[in-house]
C-alpha cells in the first residue's frame, strides 16, 4: 500500500474532529486565522463531523459557532455538558442550552 492511499483509508475512517477553541482554533489574540476557517471547511467538506470544546461559556463560543457554520453539539464551560445551539427552531441561545449527563 502506498502512503498516499494509507492516508486516504486513514481519512476515511474519522468521523469526527474535535478542536480546543483558546490556543488551538483561535490564536492567544482570540483571532480565528484564515487558515483555521479553511481547515474546519475542508473537515466538514469532507463529510467529517466537526465541533469545538472549551471552558468558555456557550454564549463566548456563539461567534464561532456561526461564523464556521456548525452544525454539531459543542461542549463548553466544565465539559460535564454539552449544548445544542444549533437547532433552529429556538427562540434564543440560552432556551437552546441543553444539560446532559449528571
């Protein structure tokens, strides 16, 4: 097998990609760079589920949220929950949080 098409098989089975925003997606600047907006395109171009973490408040991760276009659960604040702030048919972020786990 050649590393072209080990990488492709490698590729074909992630499903899903799960970033830190502070210091991993967003620069210490709290700047969301070019080359971050191209590589979560190319993840979800690529049929790959893609979402963001952090210890920020649902409300600190809106702006990502709508500008990379997600689509997917994100988990936020002490990680023990996780919040849809995707479904449209919300009134608002903080009606759309929902509490998982404990």
């Amino acid at each position: 097998m050649t590393a072209p098409s080990a990488t492709r098989a490698s590729a074909e089975q992630v499903r899903l990609v799960v970033a830190d925003v502070d210091g991993t997606l967003v620069t210490p600047d709290k700047i969301l760079t070019p080359q971050a907006r191209s590589a979560v395109r190319h993840v979800m171009e690529a049929g790959i589920a893609f979402t963001i973490t952090s210890g920020r408040p649902p409300l600190g991760m809106k702006m990502l949220i709508e500008d990379l276009h997600l689509r997917d659960t994100i988990t936020a604040s002490t990680a023990d929950s996780s919040y849809d702030l995707i479904s449209p048919s919300s009134a608002n972020v903080s009606s759309r949080a929902r509490r998982c786990g404990r």
